[in-house]
C-alpha cells in the first residue's frame, strides 16, 4: 500500500502524509474508512510507530483523516 524511499531526504512522516493524502484524493481510501493501526502499519514499514503516529497526527491537523 505504501512504498517509501528511506534514502530521500524527505522525511519518512512526510513520505506518509503525502502517500496517504494521494489516496484519499484519488478516492482508494473511502470516506470513513479506518486506516491500519499505527503498529500494524510501523511492522509491515518496518519503522517506528511513533513516526506513523506523527504522519497520522499531521493528517488530522490538516483535516484528512479524524
């Protein structure tokens, strides 16, 4: 669902943001469809939960997800 480039200067929560806000645009990601859980979603990245948690965050700042 997500493929980030660990090697781009961008950061990881950035990366995230953006892939998420693309397919909530492009209508993947359905109204009031739940996202994965912060630590299911870190395993499958293989990241820290906390940088997932940030990326979320962000998005409901931002007023894409709630």
């Amino acid at each position: 669902m997500f493929e980030l480039d660990l090697r781009s200067r961008t950061p990881i929560y950035e990366q995230l943001v953006d892939k998420i806000k693309q397919l909530i645009i492009s209508n993947v990601l359905k109204p009031d469809e739940q996202l994965p859980a912060v630590r299911v979603l870190a395993s499958q990245l293989t990241i820290n939960p906390n940088t997932i948690q940030k990326a979320y965050r962000e998005l409901e700042h931002q007023g894409y997800i709630y």
